[in-house]
C-alpha cells in the first residue's frame, strides 16, 4: 500500500472540559496533538495504513509532544522539521451544548508558517498515493509556497491531491482573503471534501449537483460533501452517492470531517485508486466508501478532542462493515 502524505499546520488543541459555555468561561481544558492535516495522516496510519506529514513545530515541549504523538500512531514523521524562530501553534476550543466547536488561536506568527518550499524535496513523495492539505497554512507565509511545490511534486510522483479547505476565518485578515486563497488553489485538487456549511462560501453555489459541476469545471474528479446530522455524499462527473449519518451520541464534533477524509484516503490508498481512476468509481464503491468514511468519524465524535479510532475499534464498533480489512 502507497502512502498518504499531509502537509499543513502542526497545533496543540486545548479541549474545553466542559459544553454549553463560551470560551471565557471554561475553567479546564485537556491537551490534545492537532492540526487538521495531523488529524487525516493519524486516522490512515490508524487504519492500518502508511502516512507522512511534512510541516514545522517549535523547539519547544508542545512540538516535541505533537511529534511523539504523530509516532506513536505510526506517521512518518521525517518531514516534520523544528525551528526556533517561532513556537507551536496554540487553538483553544470551546464547544456548545451539541459539541459544535468555536475557536481561538494562538499562532501569531507559529512554526509551522515558516516551512520553506526549499524544505520539501522529491524523496519525499516516493511511493506515495496522495497528498491532503486545507486552507489554514495558505496564508501569505513561506508555507504557502511549500504548499505548491508539495502540490507540485506530489503530481510529478503521480499521486493524487486532496484538499479539505476546513475554513477557519479567525485566521484570516478578512473572509475574502481565505475565500481567495482557497479558489487559488482548488484548480490544484484532484478530490475536494467540503462540509455543507462550507460549500457556498467556498463554490460560490448553494447547491451540491452545481458545486460539483463548477469544480469538475476546474479540473476537480471527485468532491465529498459531509452533511453533519443528514450524513454524505459524493460526486464525479459521471454518477454521485449519499448515505444517511450513523446515529451516535456525539460528545465533541472536533477531527470529524479529519476522520473522514482520512479514512477516505486510507481506502484509495488501500484500493490503488489513482487520480484518473476517481471518475470511473462506480455509486456502489462510492457509496462503500462514504460508510466506511462515516462509521469511522462516528467513532471520533463520542470522544473528546481529535481521536482517531484504530482499525480494531471500527471492526468492534461496526462488525458488519466489509472495508475494515
């Protein structure tokens, strides 16, 4: 099996102890190794698969528990570089009383922001299936232009792209610059997962058959939208799915869509589905694909904080899904 690669920011996640309360008035809060890229390369190495993240932490303890962390659940953690020219990134959370996150970050500037494009070098994407990124280190710094030269060989190595924007607009000076930069980049994307709150800020259409069409249009093949509570769906030019959510008791939504993704990717690496490959899926395999996808994030909302489920936990939770192989 081919590896899946993230690139992206490296955060801790203070994750409040309590729901239903601003963030002013949580009192604890619990350390937890984030950043959405981490999150996706963790759930694919959990799954049983290989994953690589390239990115940047300070030289600091924060940093060095984000990379024990990232090991421990089996990421290959080579392209994770250190630097003292800043710390690691902080994001405080708060969650109301149906686990819907808010956030504040602490990342002014943070390490993972002065990755240089000089750092990402074509050894990296050997035998790799995919490389996943978001929107969050899109900001004009140095890690911008890691972003497109990872992009870039990434294709040269021919695996396919993934882009998950995971819109987080106090990051950004103004909505228009982080809606800019990710149409920037979606031309780049050979998959793009959306949630359904994102969809029309990010396509500008407030209907997924019209999303998808403008996005094939750039060069899109396949588009996942998450639906939270009315569940997922899936699109390629040539046919689409959905399935209903899996009821679960939901304690913290934080790392759901990342659960997803990665588990997604973890069953195209597995498959050997390459980017030319992804239009000729058929509704039935896409259909496999998004249960599987959505069984594994349930396992990630009963939980507190970004925790990606191991493969065992999915086949104890789930003895009748037939992907956990």
């Amino acid at each position: 099996m081919k590896k899946v690669i993230a690139i992206g920011e490296l955060l801790i996640d203070f994750v409040p102890q309590q729901k239903g309360c601003a963030l002013d008035e949580v009192t604890h809060f619990e350390r937890v190794a984030g950043g959405a890229p981490a999150n996706v390369a963790m759930a694919v190495a959990r799954l049983g698969g290989r994953s690589a993240m390239l990115s940047q932490v300070g030289e600091d303890a924060f940093g060095t528990h984000i990379i024990k962390t990232l090991r421990q659940a089996g990421v290959d953690t080579a392209g994770v570089f250190r630097t003292a020219q800043a710390n690691t990134g902080l994001a405080f959370v708060s969650l109301d009383a149906a686990g819907n996150r808010s956030f504040s970050f602490y990342r002014n500037p943070s390490a993972d922001l002065y990755l240089e494009e000089s750092q990402i070098t074509p050894a990296m994407f050997a035998d790799s299936a995919a490389l996943h990124f978001g929107s969050v280190d899109l900001v004009d710094w140095p890690v911008r232009q890691a972003h497109r030269r990872a992009i870039g060989l990434a294709k040269q190595a021919g695996a396919l792209v993934s882009f998950d924007p995971n819109v987080r607009l106090p990051l950004w000076g103004s909505a228009a610059d982080c809606q800019a930069a990710i149409r920037a980049f979606l031309p780049c994307a050979d998959l793009v997962k959306l949630s359904d709150e994102e969809l029309e800020f990010v396509t500008g259409c407030t209907e997924e058959c019209a999303a998808a069409e403008r996005l094939f249009a750039e060069g899109c093949r396949l588009l996942l939208v998450t639906r939270g509570a009315a569940g997922a769906a899936a699109y390629t030019p040539q046919t689409q799915a959905c399935i209903p959510a899996v009821p679960v008791p939901v304690a913290d939504t934080t790392g759901a869509g990342d659960a997803f993704a990665g588990a997604f990717l973890y069953q195209l690496a597995r498959d050997g589905v390459t980017a030319d490959m992804l239009t000729a899926l058929s509704a039935a395999q896409l259909t496999a694909y998004l249960t599987f996808s959505a069984r594994y994030a349930s396992l990630t909302v009963q939980k507190k904080g970004a925790v990606m489920a191991a493969m065992e936990e999915l086949r104890a939770a789930y003895p009748d899904e037939k992907n956990c192989t």
